[in-house]
C-alpha cells in the first residue's frame, strides 16, 4: 500500500467513525510534539496536504490503526467506542485488510444540558 | 506559536504547553473573551483546550459574579482561591494515562485518557451553583482494570449552602458519571471543602467577617465506597 491510498484509507475511516452514534468529534492522534508540528506546518502553508486525524501504520503484512474521539456525554464512553470498534472493522474487512489492530482512544467527552449519561 | 500576553485576570501558572498543544492559557482565556469567534480550527481540534475553555468559562461565570458583589461591597477580593482553581485546571486538561475500558478483545485496545475523565468529574460542577472544583486526582493504579481507584477533590462552596448535603450530591453525581464513562473501581470519592464563598461582606449572623470575600476552611468530608 502507497503513502496514498493509506491517506484516502484514513479519510474513509473518519467518516465512518462519524457516522457512530456518540462520536462527537475526530481529534489528531500522536504525541503533543507530533501534532503541534503537524498543526504548525498546516497553519503556515508548509508540506503536503493536510494530515489525516486517523493514524495508519504498516507493519508487514498488518496494519495498525489509531483514532482519538471526542464523544457525548448522553452516551456512556464504553458503548460508544464498541459501537466505532464494530464500524471501523467492517470498513478495514471490506477495504481487505486482515488482522487489523485497532486503538480507539476518548480524549474528550463533550457536557450535555441537565448532566451526562449519568443524568 | 505563542505570544505571552498580558491578562490582568489570570495569574501565570506553571503548566507543560504541551498539555494545550502549543497554546497558553492566556490566549485560550482571550479566545473565550471573543465568544470562541472566528473560530479557531486548532484550538477546538485540540482536546486539552477543550477541557480548559470548558473548565474556564465555568469558572468566569462565578468569578464575575463574586466580582459584582466585591464591587458592591468595596472589599478587596481574595483571589488566592482562583489560583488554586486555574492550577487544578491546569494539571487536568493533562492526557495523563490512558484507562482501558471494553472486554478484552484480540486487536482491539480501547481507552479512555485520565484528562477526559478528569474533565467529566469537573463538569459536574456545573449542576451546583456556585460550586469550583479545584485539584482533582484519580489515585491508583488507573491502568489496570479492576485496580481500586481514589477520587479525591478539592472544591469550593457557596456560603450558606447545606455543605454535607451539596457534598453528597456531588459525590453522587461524580460517581454515577464515572460508572457511566469508565470501568474504574472507585473505592471512594474523597472531597475536600477547602474554601467558601460569600457575595456579601459583613458579619452579622454569618460569623464570616467583614474584611474578605472568602474564608477558607479544611473540612474533610467523609468518604464513600461507591462499588
């Protein structure tokens, strides 16, 4: 797989952990470091494109997926990231991908008038 | 990527601008000044300072209205209490260490970072007028599942406000939205009344005194085993 159809493989991938019922938004994964230098190059115009939220890694024949969610507090976070677990592996089932480990991370839960889930 | 700026309101803190992915404090407190508009892609698509706008608009909302009754009353304002509040922000708006939630299930690692939680139990103040939650700790061995966690805060209160009954609804709301987001086993909530707020000067019946806005007092609320 090129550098590209793991960019559009990426794109593919935010849009259906969108779609997940819950996911309130798609944060950019990495460390500070990585993504300061990602959001800098993008504000200054420097590089290519700018880079996907969703992370992809290539190891052999294994790919490696990384996404951090911002997710609604009307939904507990455990079923929602069950929910973005089933989307997102039946996406990489039907783009051919076998065996692919997947790391959903909640970075942030947005607060709902009256309290959360729990409310 | 950062100015220092100047913001008469906000006293500098030490904190990691890794933590706001590149930006201070200041600027998020000046971004908020502006209604959050036009918005800032970078600044919403940055998790930490989500947590801190959050965090900082619940804040301004109490302070200003502490603020227009030091104005009436013509006392000086004890601001000591809002730093603490700005330094609990600070160290929680942190990624901190990731918490598994979910089965255990072959290629799939699911978490959630200790700043979203820490970020959902500072929320919960937002049910209690008044109320601030200051620090705000999850002690234990939060990676590992089934490892007994302790939540422990400091927050302040409004004067005249039934203190055990306002702590005991926190602690209730705290849990039950820690049941709701995460798999923790919290073996207790500790919260500690570290300040109170009064809108009036004077003493009177209150007993408070006439030369502050606030007192502080360390009042040690029990604890309760919420699993």
């Amino acid at each position: 797989m090129n550098l590209n159809t793991d960019a559009a493989l990426a794109l593919e991938l935010e849009a259906a952990v969108r779609t997940v019922p819950g996911v309130v938004e798609v944060y950019r994964t990495g460390t500070p470091v990585a993504r300061a230098i990602a959001v800098g190059g993008e504000r200054l115009g420097i590089g290519a494109a700018p880079q996907p939220l969703v992370s992809i890694e290539r190891a052999g024949d294994g790919i490696q997926v990384e996404v951090s969610l911002g997710v609604s507090g009307s939904v507990g976070a455990g079923d929602t990231v069950a929910a973005a677990t089933v989307v997102l592996s039946a996406l990489l089932a039907e783009r051919g991908c076998t065996a692919p480990e997947l790391r959903i991370t909640v970075v942030h839960i947005s607060e709902v008038p009256g309290g959360s889930a729990a409310a | 990527m950062t100015e220092e700026r100047e913001h008469p309101e906000l006293p500098r803190i030490g904190f990691e601008q890794d933590d706001l992915d590149g930006y201070s404090l200041e600027e998020l407190s000046e971004y908020l000044d502006r209604g959050r508009m036009p918005r800032d892609p970078a600044i919403e698509a940055s998790p930490g300072c989500r947590l801190a706008l959050e965090a900082l608009e619940r804040l301004t909302g109490v302070t200003a209205e502490l603020r227009a009754a030091d104005t009436a009353a013509e006392a000086p304002a004890d601001e000591g209490w809002v730093q603490e509040i700005l330094a609990g922000i600070a160290l929680d708006v942190r990624a901190g260490r990731r918490i598994p939630v979910g089965a255990s299930i072959p290629g799939v690692d699911l978490g959630i970072t200790e700043g979203a939680v820490r970020g959902v139990i500072r929320a919960a103040e937002r049910l209690f007028p008044r109320v601030l939650i200051g620090s705000c700790r999850l002690d234990g061995e939060v990676t590992e599942p089934g490892a007994p966690v302790r939540i422990r805060l400091d927050v302040s209160v409004p004067y005249g406000a039934p203190i055990l009954d306002l702590v005991a609804g926190l602690r209730a709301e705290i849990g039950a939205r820690l049941r709701a987001h995460t798999e923790l086993t919290v073996s207790g909530i500790d919260i500690t009344v570290r300040d109170i707020t009064v809108r009036e000067s004077g003493a009177g019946e209150s007993g408070v005194g006439e030369s502050g806005v606030s007192e502080t007092h360390w009042l040690p609320i029990g604890t309760q085993a919420e699993r």
